[in-house]
C-alpha cells in the first residue's frame, strides 16, 4: 500500500483536498486549527493508496501539539510521498515549509492551491520557473472546482526523492562538517542538530530518517565528545555570519525564498488596496469591529430561531409529527392488532419524544447555512482577530476563540481543537469553558423556550449566544486569575483569508452535514434514552403500569427536583430532562416531548401543556443552566481525553456545573426579587453569590494561595 501525506500550512485547502481525494466528509473551516490529528482515508480511484490529512503548521519546529502530531508522522513513519499544499495567495509564508520538506529527502509534490484568489490580487506565478527554481514537481490545483486533484496524486506516485537546495557556503560547510560528527546524512537532522533541536537531541526522531540515528539515549547517541565539537562548529559559524544559530537557518532560508518569489511571480496590477482590505478597515476596526459582530449574530438567530426556520418547525410540529404521522402510525397498528402498550411506545416514547427533537430541524439548518456563508466569505476568521483584542484584556488569548468557533457545532471537535494553543495553561482554560457556547444539540431547548414562552421577544434565541460568550470571558477572567492559571497569555498570530463569495455547494453542504449528523443522533442515543423514558415513566418499581406522575422516572425526578427548586424549575419533568441532557443534550426536549405526551393527544397540546406548567422565567432559567452546564458524555469524554487527567476532568466539570448554577440561580431570583418586591433568603443568598461572583472577577490577579497539580 502507497501512503501520500498531504502538508502544509494552517487554512492552506488540505483537508478540502483531502475530502475530494477520499470522498470523506471531514470537518473544513476558513480558519486554522480545524484539523488537530491525522486523518487518513483510501483514494477513491485506487484503493490500494491511503491518503493522510496532518495538521497544518508553518514550520518542523513544533511549538503545539497538532504541530507535533505532523513532525512525529514524518520523522518516524516517513509516507511513500508528500504533497505540498501551498496557498498561492501567501507563495512566501508557505515556502518555507516547503523547503524544510525538502530537507526530508522524501518524494515530493508541490499542489500551487487558490491560484484563482491569486489571480484577483492581480499576480501571476510562472509554474514552470517555480519547478524549475525548487527542484520539485509543481501542479496548479482547486479544491473547490476539483481541478488538479487527480493529476497531483499522480505525479506525487511518480517523484523522485526532493533534494534540498543550497544556502550560504558557510553554513554549507558547518552542516558538512556536522554530518561528519554525527555520521547524520540527512539534510534535515543536520539542521536540526545545528539549531540544537531539543527533540532531536532527546531522541525523538526516528531511524527512518537516516540509518546513522540513534534512538536509544538522552543525547540521540551523541557522546560529550561529539556535542563539544558540534558547539565548536556552532560557534564558529554564529562568528563567520554575525548572527546566531536559529537567526542563521531562517534568514538563509528566506533570502532564498525571496530569490524565488522574485523569479517566479509578477505583478500585473499596484498601487491599489484591494476590496479585502477595504472591508477589514471597517470589519476590524477597534470600535466598530464589536458591534458589527453582535449586530451579526443577532440577526443569524433571529432569523434561524424565530422567523424563517419557524414555519417550517412549526409544520413538522403541528402537522406531521403532530397529527399525519401519528395517525398513520395508529391506524396502521390498530390494522394489525398491535397490543395497546406496544402502541403506547411507540406513539408517546417514539414518535413524540424523536418528533419533539426533529422538529426543529430546519432551524438547525438555517442557522448552519447563515454561520456557512459568515464562514466561508471569510467573516468568522476576523470574529477571532476582533475577539483577541476583548479577551488579552482579560489575560486570555484569541486563539482560545477558535475552538469556541467550531464548538458552535459541536463541543466534542471544539475541545479537541484547544491543541493549536501552545501554552497548557490557556489550554486547559479554554477547554474548561468552551462548552459554554451553545451546540447544535442545544438548539432545540432554546428554541423551544424562545418560541414557547417569548414568541414575540427576538432577543431570547441571540442572548443564548451572548450569555455563552459572555462567561466563556467572565470565567476566563476568574480562572486566569487564580495560581494554577496565571501567567503570561499566548501569542495569538493568524493570517485572514481574502473574502470572497461563498460557494454555494460548500455552504448547503456545511448546513447538510450539522442537520444530518443532529438527526443520526436522533435515530441512535436519543432513540434508546427516549424508550428507557417510556418504560421508566410508564412503570412503577413493582413494574405495575401506573401513571406517570407514579412511576419510576417521577419518583427519582421529585428526589432531584429538590435541588433545581431555587432555580425556578423544580419540577420533576423539567429536572429528569436536564438530567438526561448529560447523556446528549438532544434529550432535554425529546424527554419533554415524551413525558408531557400523556396527557396530551396531538402536538399543539403537548407544547400548551408545557407553557401551562412553567412560567416564562422559570422556562428561560431552564434554558440558561442546560446552556451553561456540564456537557454531554461524548464530550466530557473528550475532555478526559485532552486534560489527560481525572481529577482535571472533574474541576472542569465541576467548574462548568457550579456556573451553570449559580447564574440559573442568580437571573431566577434577582429577578423574582423585582417582579414580586417580596425580599426572602434567596433573594439574599443570590445577592451573595453575585457578589462573590463579581468580587474573583474584579480583584486583583495575585493568584489563590495555594495550587492544585
């Protein structure tokens, strides 16, 4: 089997390239940090070749973990070929990893991608100069239009080993000299070992790369003998270059790149700032850059909540899994002489718990395709650059916004995403509070409690989006100011993508693939949890039918509901639905749905009973701790998995429910405290946690006096 790695840098097409190579499906994002491990897949014209997908990085000096994912693969199980993914808009920036490549000595390729974009900035690059200038096949390719995609793949299978190019004589002569030392053949251990690589030097590269290299102690085998005489040639060369040794690789590398660039590119048009330019001088702006941001969103949940995607939910409510499909289901089974608890099951366990779930579909989808298309045309990327200015006030960083952006999808990828952040502090707290920013599977609730109980309110939907953001920066302060998270705040560099008009296959595609993966939740965990409802809400523990308000489910609910009674929703439904949120937060409505179809014979009914049971304030209470609280099991998993830790797990956990609570807590009773002018211990109690609250938000970051490990 022949295995080709795709590389290259952070938003460069990679994994765009990589779907259309597989027909895989995976996640694509007009910002870095989307890919965060190897992704691997069969090429879908010959079986017998594995494609690998590595995160992109801008260098084989890693500084992340996804960075080290790419540099581990390459160095210790070198693929048969690489293809070079190079974005034609930034040739310079995306050269420089080219020529580290090089140094690999493995079959290469390089993919000249978004030439079209190129094109619109008014440059040419002569491809024939660029093969010539780098030694190295070049093919001119579009993820987008499918061009150049099959023929890459070829010539990737045909190259021959890359040969890496030739810098200053004097460092040409230092790297010889070293290679004699080490007995390190390979061009890119030689470099290495003259920046004084520490994972080289610790043995973290494999023999692979070069027979002559030693895995099997602290030093890569080298003796004191060998270090003292690589400083000596070190030191030697800092002398003849009047620089130091790191200074040394990257100016020789970029002299040559320059070289290059100069050769290969003209200029058609200048003097001229192009439209990208002349949007960011308004999208970015310092006082402007925010409000345009809210305004957006605003109008993204407005829209996808409460106007277009309502009908269409409002149908599939009231209609058809409202009253065609379960008459169809009824007369169906009355044909066949089904058992009346099996048609109990099936049409208040199934029908009404996943139909209160799929419901809301089409507001999913149009909040998807409204996020595509500010994703696409490049709008979303400058939402991290405007967001780095609010959070380093804060001691936090904007690249922690970039898992918050993709866990509006899903929280599971968000988490995971973290790895781009170089500094384990920032990591471990932004991991902690990313989840507050409301998924997909958490769009039925708000939607739910938006057009229940605020049908006329278009702030409910949006202030969901807000309140997330809002304590992923409140608890971001607090954390940051604590001893085990203080310190200095990661660099947050980040290249923004050119604008252009959205495709309009890649953003039906984008809103296609978040509904589609909503309703095979449906049809898998929600599925189960929504029949372990019925039986546990039909059945008592002598397993007697009984009335719900008797069985199981309402005996356990009323223990717990105890606890959520401050919170306004002490209800033994509201609070045995919350917490089937912990297993998916689908559930929360699908639980709603089968729970108050008892009494209930169509859906209008249903969704009149719970307006009947709750309160408005109760409701959005409701909403605001299954927003904020501990995420789903797919996610606290990951969450495990990334920490690395269980005692870590359980602090973000722990963290994320004590949030939750206390503004569920805070909002129900300050104010019932205004509506009602009736002042009792809770409403003390609320004006202590608030105060406590903005007490670790605004004291002085001088750390707890103690730290946890």
């Amino acid at each position: 089997m022949k295995i080709i790695a795709l590389l290259g840098n952070p938003n460069s097409g990679k994994t765009s390239i990589f779907n259309q190579l597989t027909g895989s499906n995976q996640q694509v994002g007009n910002w870095p940090g989307v890919t965060v491990e190897k992704k691997s897949g069969f090429y879908r014209k010959d079986k017998s070749i594995c494609i690998q997908d590595l995160p992109g990085l801008y260098s084989l000096s890693p500084y992340s973990l996804d960075e080290q994912v790419a540099r581990d693969f390459l160095t210790k199980t070198p693929p048969d070929a690489l293809i070079n993914i190079v974005d034609s808009t930034n040739l310079e920036r995306s050269l420089y990893l080219t020529l580290q490549l090089m140094e690999l000595g493995i079959p290469m390729v390089l993919a000249l991608n978004m030439s079209d974009l190129l094109a619109g900035q008014g440059k040419k690059i002569d491809i024939e100069k660029l093969s010539y200038s780098l030694g190295i096949p070049v093919v001119t390719t579009s993820a987008i239009k499918n061009k150049g995609l099959d023929e890459v793949v070829k010539v990737a299978l045909k190259s021959h080993e890359s040969q890496p190019l030739d810098y200053d004589h004097r460092l040409e002569g230092a790297l010889s000299e070293i290679g004699k030392v080490t007995g390190f053949t390979n061009r890119f251990e030689q470099i290495k070992v003259f920046e004084g690589d520490k994972l080289l030097l610790a043995g973290e590269t494999d023999k692979a790369l070069s027979q002559q290299v030693p895995t099997d102690n602290s030093q890569a085998g080298l003796s004191a003998k060998q270090l003292a005489e690589i400083e000596e040639i070190v030191s030697i060369t800092e002398k003849l270059m009047a620089d130091d040794r790191e200074s040394i690789i990257v100016n020789e590398r970029y002299d040559l790149i320059g070289h290059i660039v100069q050769l290969c590119v003209t200029q058609t048009e200048t003097g001229k700032i192009n439209l990208t330019d002349r949007i960011d001088q308004i999208i970015t702006h310092k006082w402007l850059g925010l409000p345009i941001f809210v305004f957006i969103m605003w109008l993204v949940y407005f829209i996808s909540i409460q106007t277009v995607g309502t009908a269409a939910t409002d149908w599939l409510n009231d209609v058809f899994f409202g009253q065609w499909l379960p008459d169809l289901i009824a007369n169906g089974m009355n044909a066949l002489a089904v058992t009346p608890w099996v048609q109990d099951l099936v049409l208040n366990g199934v029908v009404a718990g996943i139909g209160a779930i799929l419901g809301f579909v089409p507001q999913i989808f149009v909040l998807f395709l409204l996020l595509g298309i500010l994703e696409d045309s490049g709008y979303m990327a400058r939402v991290a650059f405007v967001m780095d200015r609010i959070f380093r006030r804060f001691g936090l960083s904007g690249k922690s916004f970039i898992p918050m952006l993709i866990a509006s999808g899903c929280g599971v990828p968000g988490i995971m995403a973290t790895r781009t952040i170089e500094q384990e502090r920032d990591r471990k707290i932004t991991i902690m509070v990313t989840t507050f920013m409301p998924c997909s599977a958490k769009l039925p609730i708000i939607a739910l409690v938006s057009g229940a109980f605020f049908p006329h309110a278009s702030w409910v939907a949006p202030s969901a989006y807000f309140l997330g953001m809002s304590m992923i920066i409140l608890s971001g302060i607090i954390l940051k100011k604590t001893r085990m998270f203080s310190g200095d705040t990661s660099a947050f560099i980040m290249e923004l993508p050119a604008y252009h008009l959205p495709y309009a296959m890649t953003v039906l595609k984008y809103a296609f693939d978040r509904a589609f993966s909503f309703v095979k939740r449906a049809g898998t965990i929600i599925f189960a949890m929504n029949v372990l409802i019925w039986f546990t809400s039909n059945y008592n523990w002598t397993l007697a039918h009984v009335d719900a308000s008797q069985s199981i489910l309402a005996d356990v609910g009323k223990v717990v509901a105890v606890i959520f009674a401050p919170l306004g929703f002490g209800e033994w439904r509201a609070t045995v639905a919350t917490i089937t949120g912990l297993i998916a937060k689908e559930t929360i409505v699908g639980t709603m749905g089968v729970l108050f179809a008892h009494n209930s014979s169509d859906s209008h009914q249903l969704w009149s009973a719970v307006q009947a049971t709750y309160t408005p304030l109760s409701a959005y209470s409701l909403l605001v701790f299954n927003l904020l609280c501990a995420p789903c099991v797919a996610a606290i998993s990951t969450i495990y998995k990334e920490m690395g830790d269980v005692r870590w797990t359980l602090r973000a956990v722990g963290f994320q429910t004590l949030v939750a609570y206390s503004m569920s807590f805070i909002i129900y009773q300050l104010d019932s405290l205004f509506s009602s002018q009736n002042f009792d211990v809770f409403s003390l109690l609320a004006l202590i946690v608030l105060s406590v609250g903005l007490y670790f938000i605004f004291r002085k970051g001088k750390g707890l006096t103690y730290e946890l490990s």
